[in-house]
C-alpha cells in the first residue's frame, strides 16, 4: 500500500492542506531542475525540499506522510 503525502500551512493567515504533488505543481519555481516536460519530483523529494529547504516538520503513520509548517511565513 502507498502512503499518501500531504502538505499543510499557513497562506495569508489560513491553514492550507494539499497533497505533496499539488503542493509542487503550485511552485514549480522550486524544481526548476526537476520539470521536464510535465514531469513532477516525487513525493519523497518534495517532502525532502521542504524538510531541508524551507524548515517544515515531515511525520508519517501507516497511512500518510504529512509535512507541517505551523506558522506564518
């Protein structure tokens, strides 16, 4: 069984859910290396950018893998 991978923050003040591969498609500008054509990076390498990159928390169940940043930027 594949475990889903959400993304969850803060936009203008509002908690926002969304899958890993939604998440990338919105900021494509972040895989510039990792688009060809309508190619997308998987959810690992998405979770990875943004646990190193851009200071999000990564937890996973037996279910879901879920990538958290509870704050404002």
């Amino acid at each position: 069984m594949n475990k889903k991978h959400y993304v969850i923050f803060f936009e203008n003040g509002k908690a926002v859910t969304m899958t890993s591969k939604e998440w990338a498609d919105n900021n494509k500008n972040c895989f510039k290396n990792s688009f060809i054509g309508n190619d997308i990076p998987t959810s690992n390498e998405i979770d990875r950018f943004l646990v190193n990159e851009r200071g999000f928390t990564l937890v996973a169940d037996n279910e879901k893998f879920v990538c958290y940043k509870l704050v404002n930027n």
